[in-house]
C-alpha cells in the first residue's frame, strides 16, 4: 500500500489520519509539489487532475481522499478503530449524511479561509478581507448546525469517531491556529467535539510527519542534502550542507519579542570566513506550529519548522516555488 503525497496538504492528511486508525502498515512516499512532481507524467498516471495524494495497492489506483477514506475503512473494517457504521440502512444513511454535510457545507468556506489564512500569509500572499468575512459568515451558519447536532450527539454521526468526524480534522487544525478559532471557541459543542477529535493520537502521528518529511532546502531550484544536527543550547537545528547558506547563532540572533523576528544568516562562498558576508532572514509567525522565513534580496524561501514556535527543535526545509499552483494543489 503506497500513499503518494505531501503532509501539509490537507487531502493527504485526511488519507493518512484514516491509516493511523486502521493502524495498517503503508509506504509514504513524499511528492516534492515545489519541484512540480505532481504534475509530472508518472504522476498524473496516479492522479490524472494532479493533485495530491494518490493512493496505491496492488493494480488498485484511487485518488480522491474520501473517496480513499472510504476503501481503507471498509477493506480493513476488522483492524484499527470502527470508522464506518455497519448495520441497518438507516444507521448507514446517518453516517452517509455526515459525510455530505462536511463535503458540501463545511469544506468549501473552510477551505476558503485555510488558504486565507494559512497558506497566504505563509507565502507572504495578501489576504483577501472580503473572501474571509464571506467565508467565516458562511461557516458560521455551519456551525450552528453542528452546534445543535452535538448538543445530542457526542460525535456527528452518532457517539463514536467515524469518518464523518475525520473527514473534518486537516481543515480543522488550520484553522484552529488562525483568527477564525473563535467561530469554534464560542459554541461549547462544538468547541469540546474539536479538541477530541485533535487529540486522537492518530491524528498526532498525522501531524508529527510534518517534522519529518520535506527536511531539504531548495535554493535555486536545486534541491540540497542534509548535513547533520548543530547543538545549541537545549535547541537542536538541523544544518544544511548547502553552498550559499552557513547557519551563525541561529538562536542568539533571533529576537523573540519582535513581532517580525529577525534571523542573520551567513551566506557567501563555502570556503569563505563565516560572516564575511551577510544576508537578513526574515521570520513570520504564522501559527502554533509553523513559521517561515525569506532570504532577502533573493528567490530562496525557506520554510521553518517547530513544535512551538521557535521553542522546540528546529529544521530548515525545502522552498514551495510556484506559490499559487503548489497551494492550490495541495488543499
């Protein structure tokens, strides 16, 4: 079994969610949307639209992440935890209409406002107020209906975590970690569904692949290797063997008051004195977990990652070229 795609995208977190649950073994396999590998043509064998991910078992090839959701829970229906409803049509119909409700009703305007709020400011995009007050309006009333489903059922379908409670969390844990958490905070139900559904360690497992996967830089296209790991202090921050950056008190430089976070980078020949010549990195903080930075004066992004902000262990990771493509492709 082969699950074809990137961990930040939110179509492929939903596939490997479901995975962790049915605790099946799978090979992951990352695809780099930076160097355009989901519009390659081994790709669109898999996926003919593009998009992530692309699911492999034998000569079974799915795309479509409900839809892959849907085979993985009913193939492996005796493994891992109970995601589908067995038994009467009637039971079936509930779980089915859950499972519309987030497709039709809750995925288009939280989609809209995880790229937003998320993906935009991540790749210093401008936010469109007009689309986010239209979306937040639209969720809203969604959630008013979950408010009342939840105040009589524990989870959407019934009393138990299914698919259709699932099916929510990449979309969820985005906005969670964006201004749009209030419209979640403020309606009790709902506010207690999402942190139990976000606690699942299914879902942490989901969420620790982000530490894991995409750890290359890409400068100028080219993707670089790994060096190793720089001590410092009770910080570790994975260096990367890469010509025209040389990492210099990553953690001293950094400025943690400042609301823009400031980062000096050494950058110049490899051979050359650290230091001799400097470039300025800039940090912005975009949520809980994740912060990104940008080479000044240049075209290398570089994507910084951290169990809390700048509190934990930090890896430099590769650069999304082709913003718009590779955002849209991935949510």
């Amino acid at each position: 079994m082969k699950v074809n795609g990137n961990p930040f995208s939110t179509s492929t977190q939903r596939v490997l969610a479901c995975l962790y649950e049915k605790d099946v073994e799978f090979q992951f396999i990352n695809v780099d949307m930076g160097a355009g590998q989901h519009k390659s043509d081994n790709f669109l064998l898999l996926n003919p639209f593009g998009q992530v991910p692309a699911f492999e078992e034998g000569d079974l090839k799915l795309f479509e992440s409900r839809a892959i959701t849907q085979y993985i829970s009913q193939e492996y229906n005796d493994k891992g935890t109970q995601l589908l409803l067995p038994g009467s049509n009637k039971t079936m119909a509930v779980l089915q209409l859950w499972k519309e409700v987030e497709a039709h009703h809750f995925n288009p305007p939280s989609t809209k406002l995880v790229f937003e709020l998320h993906y935009k400011p991540f790749f210093g995009m401008a936010t469109d107020t007009a689309v986010v007050e239209e979306s937040e309006a639209e969720l809203a009333k969604v959630l008013d209906v979950y408010e009342a489903r939840l105040a009589e059922s524990k989870y959407l379908a019934c009393d138990r975590f299914t698919l259709a409670d699932l099916h929510h969390l990449p979309n969820v844990q985005y906005l969670m970690g964006s201004s749009a958490k209030e419209l979640f905070d403020s309606r009790p139900h709902v506010s207690a569904w999402v942190a139990d559904i976000t606690a699942r360690p299914a879902w942490s497992r989901v969420l620790d692949m982000q530490k894991l996967n995409g750890s290359y830089i890409r400068l100028n296209g080219q993707r670089q290797g790994k060096l190793g790991i720089v001590e410092h202090g009770s910080h570790a921050i994975e260096a990367v063997k890469v010509d025209l950056v040389l990492i210099m008190g990553l953690i001293g430089l950094m400025d943690l008051m400042d609301q823009r976070r400031k980062l000096m980078i050494g950058a110049g020949k490899k051979d050359r004195e650290l230091g001799e010549k400097m470039d300025m990195f800039e940090i912005l903080p975009i949520s809980n977990d994740i912060v990104t930075t940008r080479l000044f004066g240049s075209k290398t992004y570089v994507q910084v990652l951290a169990k809390e902000v700048l509190g934990a262990d930090l890896s430099l990771t590769q650069n999304l070229e082709n913003v718009n493509d590779s955002v849209k492709d991935q949510v």
